[in-house]
C-alpha cells in the first residue's frame, strides 16, 4: 500500500515513533527518492492498520518534518485505505527489509483438517481449527537449530505475530537471528522458518511457516533475477502447477507492453532481467578523488501464483536494488562545425543530481549566469536512450575566451576551459577539464593598393584566398581583356598589375593648376553574383603637366580638362572671352584653343620688366543660365595667363666641331651610381652575385636584368634606358653586336625585348630610379651556325630631372606609339648620361 500525506492539524494522541526494527516487525518500510521525496509502503497486515473482515484497510500515520529552531515542526496526518479481496490461501511477501507469511484461518467446522508438514510456506493449522478463543504462546524458530521462544519474547526481538478475523501473519526482520541463507537450485535465498504455539484452556494447536527470499546478482549491464521453479523450503510435494507471473515496479504491477524488463523461463528457473537504467529505476553520483561514479537503483516486484494440493500460494517479491558503484568515465564530444565559427561540446553522461556551477577559462571563472550574459549557449538535455542527461556548451570563436595561432594560410581557434559540476544533496563539488581545437581556413578578402609617379597610376590587386570570386570595376567600366590590356595587365598567380596613365579615360579629374593636374583613379572589386562592393581603393595624385604655352611671335595654347564637380559639361561649349572663340578641338573630355595675344578678347597688362596678357575661358552667359537652372552644379571657369620679359635681349653664340667618338661613361665614384645586375626570374627579388659569374644559362632560358640608380633619395629624378646591346666581348665597341634596346625602344623582333613595371616594396623605395626588362637567350644569334659561348650586356641610361625639362628621352621610356599601346610610359627630363655593363652570360 502507497501512501499520500495531506497536511491537517496535529492529533493529540501519542506519536510512536517509527524505528527501523519497529517498521520491519510491523510490515513498514521507507525509502527515499533521488529528490529527498520520502516513500512509505505499508502492508495491508501492518500492525497499524484498521481491518474491516480481511476486505478494507485503512492505515493513518502522522509525518513530521523537521524545520530550523526558527519555526515549529509540521506535522502530517497520512491516511490511506485499500480493498482487497482476492486473497490467496497462503501469501507471501519479502520486502527489502521484512519477510511476512500469512495463511487463512480454519473455520469452526474444519475438524479433521490433514496436518501439513514442516516444509509448508505459510502456517497449516494441525488438528484443531484454530478461532478466537485461541492464544499465541511460544514460537519455535529454526535457524536451522530449534530455539523456543515465549510470544512476548519474540516481540520484544521484533518478531510481528498475530492473527486477523480470517487469516494468521508472521514477519520477521531478513536481518533478524531467526533467519539464514540457503542455496536452492544454485540460487541463495534467505529462509525463515518457524513453529507457532497457539493454546485455549486444554487444546493445543502448532501453525509451522516457512519464508524465502531470493538474493540478486549484478552485471555493469544488466540486473538479473533466477528464481528457481521449485522452491523447496516452500514447496512439499511433487504436484505444483504455477498459474501465473508478474512483474512490476514499485509496487506496481506492469502490463507486459510496459515493461522494461525481460521475464523467462526455463525447466528450472524464472529468469528476470532488468536493464541498468531501465525506467522506473534512478541513478545516483557519487565521487571519490573527483572521479565520477554512478549507481542505480531500482524497486522491481516480482508475483506468482500457483497451487499445490488444491490450495493456491501467491508469491510475492518487491526489492529495491542499488547496483555496486559503476565507473562512468565521462565524455565531450566535440561537434565543431569550423565553417560556423562556433565550439560546440556536449559533456556528459550524469545522473539528475548533477548541477553546472560555474565554467573556468585560463583568465576568468564565469557563472552560468555570466555565461549566458556573454553569449555562450549552456543546456542541460536528457539522453533520449537513458534517464541519464548531458550539458551542451556553444562560444562562439570570436569570445576573448578563445585563443587564435595563425600558420601558413588558417588559423587555429583553442578552448580550455574546467566545467566546475555539484552534486546535489550530498554538495560534493568535483570538475572535469576539457580541451578543443579547430582549424580553419583564413579568408582573406581581395584588396587593393597603389601608388603614383609623375605620370602615371600603379594599381595592384591582390586575389585573398580562394573562397572570394569578384568582377574589378575601373573607374565606371568593367576590367575586360580588352580594356586589360591597354592598361598592361600583368598577372602573378596571387595579384595583377595595372599601370594607368593620369589622363586615362577611366580616371576623374578633380582640379587643375598652371602647372599640375589632381587626377583620381577608383577601383571596385564587386562580387559577381550580390553586385555588392567587396573592396573599394580610391586615389589621387598631383601630375606635372602644361596646360598653357606661350609661343614668342605671340601664340597662346591652352588645354582645359572637364572637371568632376561639373558633370554635366560639354567641353565643346567652352568658349574665351569672345564667344565667336571656341576650340579647335574637343571630346566629352578636353577642349583645346589656339589663339593670339591681340584677339578673342585677350587682356593686355604692363607689369615691371614683363607684359601680361590674359584671358577666360568658360561656358556662355545663355548657356551657362540654361544649365544652372537644370542643376546646382559649380561653375566653370580657368584663366590663360602669359608673361612676356620687356626691354631683355639675349646674345647667343656658338660653333660646331666634328665628334671624335661616341659618347661614354667611365666607371667612377660620385654622387649617383649606376649598377646593372640579373634576377634568378621574373619577381626580381634575389640576384646573381658577382662570384657567380660566369653564368650559366640555356638557349631557351630568359634573362631578367634590373638597372638602378644607387644611393639616390631624390623623388624627382628618375632612371631611363636609352640604348641597351650586347657583344661578345666586354667591350662594349666590340662587334658583333645585338641591339636590344635603341632610344628607349625594344628592336624589333625576334629580340623578344619586355618592359617590367617597378613596384614600391621593402626594397624598392622609389619605383623611377630602377628599369626592368627581359631579353630570351636566342636573341643573340641569328642562326643556328652563329652560337656564341658567351655574351656581355651594356646599356647607356640618362638620369632625368622632371623639373626641368629638355626633352629627348626623358619624355618617356618609348616615344613609339606602337610599343606605348598597352605598355608602360614614362615621361621624365634629361640631366646626365651613363654607362653600365653585365657579363658574361655563358650559353649553353
């Protein structure tokens, strides 16, 4: 019987107190739950219990709770009432602490009733029925000795004796003297075995009983009962027919689709097999040394039903099992997905009673609370296989909690961290320490980059990694192969190279001086697929640039260039201050005039020792009114401005005489240093040394030469190769010779000669001072007959000053249209020339 407390006010009746000994002799038993929940099981037979003819059962017991010294006890008044009707003959019951026997009591006309011998389960009456007027006197126990013992004696010693209207009961202790262990078909069971005196005036009457229990045996696995068919301390005959068999838990019995255990038998034995955590069942922690372990414990009951000569026993066993400690080595398992940027661990498997406190980090210890507050994900998740359950953790990489190591294109993410666990009820603290890893890919987006000389722009894109696909935008169009080239695409397997001039139609100009011109280059990256910008690189520079020159028989030549801040401009518009004076030429860009001191209403100023004439140039009155009515735009307006000297005469004398020899340069020491070296390849980062020479290089092998100007800080100067051969001999004077370079242009083909650009990096600080090209091997013989072994290599360079103008050269590296489509140009001033030569080259 199962009992449900009500709280009512305290009786004043006396409370006896409920000891161990006093519950086991009285057929109670207690047991508390993994939640501190106290479980009463009663016997319908208890010795407290209200009979109504052996049908209705009530039983009424008072609980106490203890409370502080603050406040009084509460006290509960339990009461429970249970009908049962079905009795059996003889019935049996073995509790985890008590076994009880109780048989049905001979009517008054059951004279000359067979006696029944002393291996009978529950009590035979002998000889005379035993009624009302009978007295229980001495009880005989065998342990297997005979001991007498007075009733009073025997519950004094916590034996329960007793009758009821219609049936006898006897309960003993499993621990009491009276009891002992004995094996029955291979199965130990503890046996109780007793005779009872009972005496009326001069009759007497002996009730002999007889109590078994089987003990249980553990796997790690599996809980399993054999009970042996054939009991023999209960059974006396040959004729016993078993009815039935059930199995429950907790004192209830289960329909066979519920039960969690397996139910067998065999000729010999019923077999019960209950799995270690079964439901029904609980586990508990326990820690020793902070290692984890488990036990489990369960309330299965086991009934049977079966007759022996006409008369029917029912059997029944409910015994709470607790399974030796079981060592449960505890698991993480590590369900990081690297691309989500997320750890993710389950630990477990605990029990219930294990509570997460707190989650130690190599610099900080966090409470759950502070957990969540910093955006971790902690969850407590029953396994769905077990009653057993398991924490999930989630940090995200980007916690300062995670520590980063970066190798050769990933990066490392690392988690230490000391779960800080408690468990409940007994407050045992203990911890478990775990360690993650996860590698991933670095992703380095597409970037851009660049720098600018005296005339042109330097772009350099860099690819990232390869996760990132992406269209390159420059200025307003797309970079098509086409439009690639005209800018010298360059490509290297991790970037590309754009070399774009300053007054390049993708480039915006945003003012103008006299003398420069502040032009602008964009350059989007935009992923194909969203159109959405993955990296966005502006840049503008200030180039040198003539827009006016003023001729001396009075000429005036102007450039004006469409500025950003005037979109809507149309240049052809643009007039000088006579509106009958436009431009001689025009595009959606430029507008170029040609015209006189003394016309288009060009002013005339006297200023000491100079005449200035000056004019305007912009859009017309009508004009200009028509569009500053569609838009807000800023006007345009630039001012021509010339200087003529007064009263200055300049006397200019010279002779000729024949040139002896070509012009060279000697090896010297100065200020500024020439020095002609050759790269192991094409990125021109390491080079031949001198101990090296002579190298060694094959027929199809291309040669990498760089030319610097040493020791040079001066951004203005600039290095230009103006004519670059080779010969035989170190003399450069030497023939045969083989052009490679003539007046800053490669020779025509098959030399194979190819322009380098020079890009700022830890080593090269100014890009104008050094000169890159690349000549093939077999650009130095004409036939297969006319193999040389060894070749040297000069080249004539002149310094320029971009200040200071005086053309040849320093205009640019090529003057030919046909190599500048597509190459690099560089426009630079003369200021001195020089000489350089590298060899030998051994061919092979």
């Amino acid at each position: 019987m199962n009992t449900q407390a009500q709280k009512r006010p305290p009786l004043n009746n006396t409370a006896i107190p409920l000891t161990p000994s006093l519950a086991s002799q009285c057929g109670i038993s207690v047991k508390i739950d993994l939640l501190g929940n106290a479980l009463i099981y009663a016997s319908l037979q208890n010795c407290f219990a209200h009979n109504v003819d052996d049908k209705e059962f009530t039983t009424a017991l008072h609980v106490r709770l203890h409370g502080n010294q603050l406040f009084e006890d509460e006290v509960y008044q339990v009461v429970k009432t249970c009908r049962y009707t079905p009795w059996a003959f003889r019935e049996i019951v073995c509790d985890h602490s008590y076994m009880e026997v109780s048989v049905k009591r001979a009517a008054a006309d059951d004279y000359g009733l067979p006696a029944y011998s002393d291996h009978d389960l529950v009590f035979a009456l002998q000889k005379r029925p035993i009624d009302a007027g009978y007295i229980i006197t001495t009880v005989v126990f065998f342990t297997p000795e005979e001991r007498i013992m007075k009733a009073t004696e025997a519950h004094q010693r916590g034996y329960g004796v007793g009758n009821t209207p219609t049936r006898v009961i006897l309960r003993s202790s499993k621990s009491a003297l009276a009891t002992y262990t004995q094996t029955v078909a291979g199965v130990p069971m503890k046996v109780f075995k007793t005779s009872t005196i009972f005496e009326k005036q001069w009759l007497t009457a002996r009730v002999d009983a007889v109590a078994a229990c089987p003990v249980v045996s553990f796997t790690p696995t599996m809980i399993t009962w054999r009970l042996p068919q054939r009991i023999d301390p209960l059974m006396s005959s040959g004729r016993v027919q078993l009815l039935e068999v059930y199995l429950g838990i907790n004192g209830q019995t289960l329909d066979p689709t519920q039960m969690p255990a397996k139910l067998s038998t065999d000729d010999s034995y019923i077999i019960v097999q209950l799995p270690v955590g079964a439901d029904g069942g609980y586990f508990k922690s326990h820690i020793q040394g902070n290692r984890y372990l488990l036990s489990y414990t369960i309330e299965p009951m086991l009934e049977l039903l079966w007759t022996e000569d006409g008369e029917d026993t029912r059997y029944k066993v409910l015994f709470p099992i607790t399974t030796p400690l079981l060592s449960l080595n505890l698991q993480v398992f590590d369900e990081t997905v690297p691309k989500q940027q997320v750890f993710k661990l389950v630990l477990g498997h605990f029990a219930p009673d294990v509570a997460l406190m707190n989650i130690t980090f190599p610099s900080e210890v966090l409470t759950i609370a502070q957990c969540h507050t910093r955006g971790f994900n902690i969850r407590e998740h029953v396994s769905p296989n077990s009653s057993l359950k398991v924490f999930t953790l989630e940090v995200p990489f980007t916690d300062p909690a995670v520590l980063q190591s970066r190798g050769m294109g990933f990066i490392v993410y690392s988690l230490h961290l000391t779960f800080g666990l408690l468990v409940l009820n007994e407050f045992a603290p203990f911890s478990h320490t775990v360690y993650l890893e996860a590698t991933l890919e670095e992703k380095v987006p597409p970037s851009v980059s660049g720098s600018c000389d005296y005339q042109n722009f330097y772009v350099l894109v860099e690819h990232g990694t390869s996760d990132f696909n992406f269209h390159t935008m420059v200025g307003k169009r797309l970079l098509t192969p086409g439009l690639a080239q005209q800018y010298g695409y360059m490509e290297n397997g991790t970037h590309f190279n754009l070399v774009v001039p300053f007054a390049a139609p993708d480039v915006e100009f945003e003012a103008i001086t006299p003398t420069s011109i502040r032009t602008r280059i964009d350059v989007i990256l935009k992923d194909p697929e969203s159109n959405v910008p993955i990296s966005d690189f502006s840049m503008a520079c200030n180039f040198f640039s003539l827009l006016t020159e003023c001729f001396p028989n009075g000429t005036i030549t102007t450039l004006a260039v469409k500025l950003e801040s005037v979109p809507s401009l149309n240049p052809s518009e643009l007039t000088l201050l006579d509106p009958t004076c436009g431009p001689v030429y025009s595009d959606d860009r430029y507008a170029y005039f040609v015209f006189t001191a003394n016309s288009c209403g060009t002013t005339r100023k006297f200023l000491p020792n100079a005449m200035l004439y000056e004019n305007d140039i912009s859009v017309p009155h009508d004009l200009e009114t028509k569009s500053t009515s569609d838009s807000e735009e800023a006007e345009f307006a630039l001012k021509v401005s010339c200087y003529y000297d007064l009263n200055t005469t300049h006397a200019v004398s010279f002779h000729t005489r024949p040139r002896r020899s070509e012009p060279y340069a000697e090896n010297a020491k100065g200020q500024l240093q020439v020095a002609m070296r050759l790269s192991l390849d094409d990125s021109f980062r390491e080079f031949y040394r001198l101990e090296d020479s002579p190298i060694m290089k094959h027929l199809q092998q291309p040669l990498y030469f760089e030319v610097e100007l040493m020791s040079a800080i001066n951004p203005q100067v600039s290095l230009e190769l103006e004519n670059c051969w080779a010969t035989l001999d170190e003399d450069k004077m030497s023939q045969p010779r083989w052009d490679l370079i003539i007046n800053g242009c490669p020779h025509t083909d098959p030399h194979h000669v190819v322009f380098h650009p020079v890009w700022t990096d830890a080593r090269v600080q100014y890009p104008s001072h050094l000169k890159r090209f690349e000549v093939q091997m077999f650009a130095f013989t004409e036939n297969e007959e006319d193999l040389s072994p060894q070749v040297f290599v000069h080249c004539d360079v002149v310094i320029c000053d971009t200040r200071n103008p005086l053309g040849g050269i320093c205009n640019g590296q090529c003057s030919d249209p046909e190599y500048r489509r597509g190459k690099r140009h560089i426009s630079e001033e003369q200021s001195s020339k020089s000489f350089v030569t590298f060899g030998p080259v051994i061919m092979s």
